[in-house]
C-alpha cells in the first residue's frame, strides 16, 4: 500500500461524503478506493470512517487525521512543485568547482554573468586544483581540464588547452634557445613540487619523455611564472597560466613543434538524467559565451 496514495483517496471520501465519488475524482474504481482507505486504517490500526449503505461520517480519530493528512498531502505538492519549478526554471544554490587560477581568470567571470542573468540562482564557485568526488561534496558542476578518467560523471567538452614551455627572453638571450627536447639538460628548469620528473613531447607521432631536473620548486603556478619571467628558467605550464606574459612579451614559447595534442577542456556533471534548469542554463552559457580554445598555436 503507497501511503500517500492511501492518504488521498481518505481525503477524497470525506471531502466528497462517499467512495463512489472519491473514486471518479481519482479515477479510480470504488473498490480500489475502498482497499486503499480499508488499508490506511489496518496500518494506523483505527477506523477513519463510519460507513452505512447511505452515507459515510468522520469517526473522531477519522476527523483528527484528516488535518494532518492534508496538511501532509499540501506540503508533498508544495515539494513537487519547487522540484518540477527548480527543474524547469533556474533556481536555488548552484555550486561550481574548478582549478584555482583558471577559475579565477575564466570561470569567475561566466558565473557574475550567470547569476546577473538567473536573479533566482545563488551561486557559490569552489577553487581548488584537487581532483574532487562531485556527489561526495556537493558540487553541481566541475570543470575539468585533460582526460577524463572518471565514467560516473557526464561531460561536455567545452574547449582545449596547450602545454607550452615558456622562457623569458632575458634568458633565451643569455643562455640560448633549446631547439629540441633533449636540449633541456642544458638549461635551468622551474618545477612544480610533487609534478613529474620527466616532461612530455611528441616527435613524428612518436611520445617523448625527457626526464628535468629543477633548480628551483615550487606548489604555486604564480610563483613559477613570475621566477621564468625573471629570467630563471625554462617552466611548462598550461597555456591558460602564462597567456598573459605571453601576450606581453615578457615569456616566449620554445619546442611549439613539439608539443604534445592539446588537452580537453570538460564541464563535467553527476548525471543528464533530470538535469535541473540551474546546472543545464550554466552549461549552456558556458557554450555560447565563452571562448576556452586554448590549444591553437
């Protein structure tokens, strides 16, 4: 027996003084309305109602549950309207994780354009560069730059994204311009603690893995880069982190032949099945409005 099922056609018969007529509200047959109530008062172990071939009455244990049933009954609808509102109209707290600078530098801005947009929508950006479980810590969407090696989660490829090995010119100049991989043992290299030894290239299809060893370390992708841009030494970052100088002239590109493919740039999300209007609306923005193309040389 669904108790809720139980608990309406209940409503119905003293609303409408009757099982014939509950049942032609519901939709239901006279027999099925009288098993469900038949079946609401053997659970509470009480008859609701009083019946006689003429008429049906409210016991007084009858009268009391009706109050509570319906204010049950309302507070389930009000429930299933704020679902069926929240899935169809952005609403409600909105929860986004992504790597600390690029969410600093790309997603921030999406999401003050998503929240000026959707007024009904809180929002809260999480910036880290651990890799997180999203339904463990209740994030709605994360973005995620290379491969994806989780196949719980749905994904939308919004972008690329180049690795490059950058040096200022100061130090191109002084201590020359590597012109292929191997070449590195040659020059003072910035790594990043806890990063891999070995830096990766392609050459003719074929992966190259050329092992560094660093002169100077460090956890902060900010750091590194104002250390190359001081002329230290040669880094490999994500081209997303060094556009800027790039831009600027202060950092130059070295070994672009030999870069490997660029990485994919995912929104990934626990499921599609039932996507809310809040999660959907901030995908789709992210799709029309941005530009997370980061792998053209």
């Amino acid at each position: 027996m669904d108790r809720l099922d139980a608990m309406r056609a209940f409503v119905s018969v003293a609303d409408l003084a009757g099982f014939a007529p509950a049942a032609r509200k519901l939709g239901l047959s006279a027999s099925a309305v009288t098993r469900l109530v038949a079946g609401l008062e053997e659970h509470l172990g009480a008859r609701l109602l009083q019946r006689t071939t003429r008429s049906v009455a409210l016991t007084d244990v009858g009268a009391r549950f009706l109050e509570r049933a319906r204010r049950i009954l309302a507070d389930m609808e009000e429930a299933e309207a704020s679902a069926q509102t929240e899935r169809t109209q952005p609403s409600g707290k909105l929860v986004v994780s992504a790597p600390l600078m690029f969410g600093r530098l790309y997603v921030g801005p999406v999401m003050s354009a998503y929240l000026k947009t959707y007024p009904r929508v809180n929002g809260e950006l999480r910036l880290s560069d651990r890799m997180i479980n999203l339904v463990d810590e209740g994030v709605d969407i994360a973005v995620r730059i290379g491969h994806l090696a989780d196949s719980s989660v749905m994904a939308r490829a919004v972008g690329d994204m180049r690795r490059v090995v950058v040096a200022s010119p100061r130090y191109l100049k002084a201590r020359g311009t590597p012109l292929r991989p191997f070449d590195l043992a040659g020059h003072e290299v910035i790594q990043f603690i806890g990063g891999n030894s070995e830096w990766r290239f392609t050459e003719s299809g074929r992966d190259l893995r050329v092992p560094v060893t660093s002169r100077f370390s460090t956890n902060s992708t900010d750091a590194a880069i104002l250390h190359a841009e001081q002329g230290g030494g040669l880094v490999n970052v994500l081209a997303y982190q060094a556009v800027e100088a790039i831009k600027a002239r202060r950092l130059r590109i070295v070994l672009a032949e030999y870069e490997p493919p660029p990485l994919p740039i995912h929104l990934v999300y626990p499921t599609s099945r039932l996507l809310s209007a809040k999660v959907r609306a901030f995908v789709d923005l992210v799709a029309a409005e941005t530009d997370w193309h980061f792998g053209t040389r």
